[in-house]
C-alpha cells in the first residue's frame, strides 16, 4: 500500500504529519514516500529535499479531483484518498479502507542475472478499463535536518523515505500480461509503482496506485 505525504521543511504544521508517515513506514505491508514540494521556500528556508516535480504531481493529485487549492501536509492513500493534517487514527482507518478493495493487478519482482537488474511481471485478472504508468521512485530511508531559518527555526527534524526521483519507465494498458525490465544503479532504495493514468487536458493525470513492490 503507497502511502505519500507532500511536506515541506519550512511547514510548521508538517512535523506531525511528518512523524505520522515514520510510524506507518515500520509496517511491512505499508511502502511510505515523503515528497517534499518547493512553494514553501520563500519563507526563508529553502528545502533541500524539494523538488518542482513533487509540486507538479502534487498540484496534478488536485487536478485529478477537481480541486483548486494545495495544502501541506496532505498524504494521499493509494492515489485516491486524501487527508489533510492526518492524525494517526485517520491514517490507520484510511489505510484499512485501501486494503479493503480487492486487488485489480497482480505484480511479481525478480532479480536478473546482473546486480542491479530486476524483472517486473505485471497482470490482471480481468483487461483494466484505463491504461497505467509504471513507475520507479528512490529514496533515502532517514534524514536528519537542522532547520535554521524560517517557521521551524531551531529545530531539528527527522524525515522518513525521502524521495529523490520519481521516474515513469513504461505504460501498459492492462489488457495483456507483460515483463518490464529495469536497472538499478546506486545504493538508494528503489520501488515500483503501478498506477492509472486519468485522461488530463495536456497530460495523464495520477489515479488509483494498483500495484506497488520494492526492488531488492
């Protein structure tokens, strides 16, 4: 289950939301992603972690629900439920109800013969009524900032799977089984996202994460 959370250093409502993602990333069967977005810079702290294109997915999640404004903290639940701000029990519940829809895509990993070389087998029981985008994120596990200038000033934060890259590598319509392959280089931790790419005016846009592993 891809849990993500768009947060900022330089958001002083974000620690919280922040711990909340370290407690979930401890469970086996929760693959948690912090995405750090930019707009919060001007305030005198630049993130070093933000990226425009974690803005830009951001803004895209809103478009896809037709919304207008952003907020931080906001997490998204499978790439359909969004949660301003989440207390723990509301993260937990909403994490329940993802799990309780029934699987739609089944996702296998295996190594290649060559380090770093990994097979992604994808089906799904029945042909999937929107084409998908395959997806490979990297990480870093734990970050430890000190916070010199603006609304979290002289504090010391702890960030969870910070992303570095979010890339898509290939599309599939779902309609026949299909292997992928893909190569690993670094010493980053690496996952694969499968998710449904929703009709947008110039662009897909980002829907339902129907399948999601680690590359290891």
């Amino acid at each position: 289950m891809v849990v993500e959370l768009f947060t900022s250093q330089g958001c002083s409502a974000c620690p919280p939301a922040d711990a909340a993602l370290a407690k979930v990333a401890a469970r086996p069967d929760v693959l948690a992603l912090s995405l750090h977005v930019d707009y919060w810079d001007y305030l005198g702290w630049e993130d070093p972690f933000a990226q425009p294109a974690f803005t830009a997915r951001q803004k895209a999640y809103a478009r896809a629900a037709g919304l207008r404004t952003l907020y931080t903290p906001q997490v998204i639940v499978a790439g359909t439920q969004s949660l301003v701000s989440p207390a723990d029990p509301e993260l937990d519940a909403a994490i329940a109800t993802a799990y309780a829809a029934p699987p739609v895509v089944a996702m296998t990993v295996s190594r290649g013969a060559e380090p770093g070389q990994f097979a992604i087998d994808l089906s799904a029981p029945r042909p999937l009524k929107q084409g998908t985008v395959v997806q490979i994120v990297r990480y870093v596990p734990q970050a430890r900032v000190e916070i010199l200038r603006g609304e979290n000033a002289g504090q010391v934060l702890d960030f969870t799977n910070v992303v570095t890259a979010w890339h898509a590598v290939a599309d599939w319509d779902g309609k026949a089984p299909v292997r992928l392959k893909a190569k690993i280089e670094g010493e980053e931790p690496a996952v694969v996202i499968v998710q449904t790419a929703l009709p947008g005016k110039t662009v897909p846009l980002p829907g339902a994460i129907l399948a999601a592993g680690w590359l290891r």
